[in-house]
C-alpha cells in the first residue's frame, strides 16, 4: 500500500532568497552593500549631488567617486560623520574606511 506524500507548497522567491543567504552566510554582504544604494539617504542631497558609491570590499572599505579635489578634501574631513551615518543604517557588516576618489 502506498503512501501518499503531503506535497510542499512553493516559497515565495524572497523568502527562499533570503533562507538561501542566511544558510550560505552571504546575507552580511548583501547588507553591507546596500549602503551603495541608500547613500543619497544617508549622506544628504548636498553630497550625493557630487558623489557617486562604487562598491564595498568584504573588509569595509567604501570606494567613492568624488566630481572635484576640493570636495575629495572636504569629504576626508568630514569621513568620520559619514561612517557614522552609513553604519547607522541598520544591521550588516559595518563599514570600515571610506576611500575617496576623482570622478573619470
């Protein structure tokens, strides 16, 4: 006599991602690299107007593409209140170190 087996409903496509992140341990990378998308909202209009997030390395260091040196300068002094803002952010791995460079 045969059994019968209790088929598995699908699983919606984020939560199956998500599952799939956590098992793989790559759900703190993502996070960390969302801070490329949410920067107009964390570092304001003013900067976001002259800069522009490239990536986010697996140490923490945040490459960012600056339109002028003078700029460039004024960001380096200004670089412990945006790690302060993009680590503000919510969960995920922090950002380090911000590296500043002049826009091609």
């Amino acid at each position: 006599m045969k059994q019968k087996r209790e088929r598995a409903h699908p699983s919606p496509v984020a939560e199956a991602l998500s599952a799939y992140l956590k098992k793989s341990g790559l759900r703190e990378r993502v996070e960390q690299g969302e801070v490329v998308a949410q920067w107009p909202k964390l570092v304001g209009p003013k900067i976001a107007a002259v800069t522009e997030p490239l990536h986010v390395t697996a140490d923490g260091m945040l490459f960012v593409a600056v339109k002028t040196s003078a700029w460039m300068s004024e960001l380096s002094l200004l670089e412990p209140e945006l790690l302060r803002a993009v680590n503000g952010r919510g969960p995920g791995k922090p950002v380090s170190k911000i590296r500043f460079r002049l826009m091609r």
